[in-house]
C-alpha cells in the first residue's frame, strides 16, 4: 500500500469518525432536551405545592418504587390533579370528574390504566409499580369530591 492510498484511507477512517459523532449528537441532544423540559416541569409545578400538599407528597414518594420517588406520574395539588405524560401535562379538578374506572393487570408487575371522565372528556393514564398509588388517587379524589362514582371491587385481586 502507497503513502497516498495509506492517507486517504486514514483521512476516511476521520470523516467516519466524525460522521459518527454528529449522528450520535443528532440522538442525544434531542433526548436531553426532552428530560430537561420534563424536569423543569415538575419543577415550576412542585414549587407552586402549598405545604398540606408538599406532605402527601413526600409521604406517597416514601412508599413508590426507586424508579418514580422523585417524579411521580401525578401530583395532587388543592382539589386537583396533574398528570406528567411524555410530551404533556394534564390537569384536571376533581370537582369535574363525574366517573373514574380502574381495570388492573398482574402480567410481570402490577399496571392499571385509570379512566376519569369528566362532562368534557375522558382521560386514560397508565400507572404502573404499585396499587398504592391508584388508591391515593382515588382516595384524593372522593375526599375532594364524594359524588364521583367508582367501580366496584377494583383493588380486590
């Protein structure tokens, strides 16, 4: 092999590398924008907690998995609740919700998928890891609101 062939391979063996790099940048820039802006929104949310509200708080991350203490698919918040999906946040007052309609699954861990019915809409969330955090759900919710009906026999496996 030539001293020329030998150079534009090595010059080759660069622009892969540095093609390399800009598609690894193009996947990991976009992600850390996603977790920084689904950060920072707990973050403005949580400061907005009264302290009545900061305690549930803490006392229902004491007993979630590692995986969701510090940002929790919900947060009650002063007869309401907001839910942090992927790319959203939904809130919605629990004086609205007329029905809500727990369906669970046992396959590799607990999952229910919650459906709150308002006079506007119908909202689906998936929470999964533990049943405690659909029974403080349920339980905020008819606290605030003692007319939202239930189904029956949910929590009994």
């Amino acid at each position: 092999m030539g001293e020329d062939r030998y150079n534009a391979r090595v010059i080759d063996s660069y622009l892969y590398a540095l093609g390399f790099f800009c598609c690894l940048l193009l996947m990991v820039i976009p992600a850390i924008l996603f977790i920084r802006r689904y950060t920072d929104n707990y973050r403005q949310f949580i400061i907005t907690l009264s302290e009545k509200d900061m305690e549930k708080l803490i006392k229902n991350n004491n007993k979630a998995p590692f995986y969701e203490k510090f940002m929790p698919p919900y947060v009650v918040k002063q007869g309401m609740v907001r839910f942090f999906t992927n790319l959203q946040q939904t809130t919605i007052a629990f004086k609205d919700i007329t029905s809500i309609h727990v369906s669970q699954t046992h396959y590799r861990g607990y999952s229910a998928t919650v459906k709150i019915q308002t006079a506007q809409e119908t909202y689906r969330f998936r929470l999964s890891g533990n049943v405690l955090k659909v029974l403080n759900l349920v339980d905020e919710a008819l606290q605030s609101n003692p007319q939202i009906t239930v189904n029956k026999n949910w929590n009994v496996v």
